[in-house]
C-alpha cells in the first residue's frame, strides 16, 4: 500500500483488528478456511474498488491504487 493509504488506514482501524488463525486443523478444515478466507478478500475489494478485481490484481501484479478507466 502506498504510504498515504497505511496512514489513512491506521487512522481509522489502529489496532483494533487482529487475526488469529486455529491451531491443528485438518486438511479439509484449513482448506475451508482458505476459500473462506479468499472469498472475503475478494469481497473486501469489490466494496473498495467498486467493481470486481481482476485475477492480476488479486495475485498482486497489477497495482490496485492506479485508477482504472473502462470505456
């Protein structure tokens, strides 16, 4: 994240966000909790961005703070 966006966001959420992730899960518990985990990322996303991202974006490899034009 750019340095203006990390200030903005610990302005607003400070330390009032953790994760704590389960110890000792099975195979098909921890893979539950990954899709879980995925589906809110995307979710998050698509509220700030105000459109899906794309697979590039979620990977990381296109830069989510440039502004995108459709036509």
């Amino acid at each position: 994240m750019a340095r203006g966006i990390k200030d903005d966001f610990n302005k607003r959420f400070g330390n009032r966000i953790q994760v704590v992730y389960a110890k000792n899960l099975s195979p098909s518990q921890r893979e539950q909790r990954n899709r879980k985990l995925c589906e809110a990322v995307i979710k998050v996303l698509t509220d700030i961005l105000g459109r899906e991202p794309t697979q590039r974006e979620l990977f990381g490899i296109d830069d989510l703070t440039k502004v995108k034009r459709y036509k």
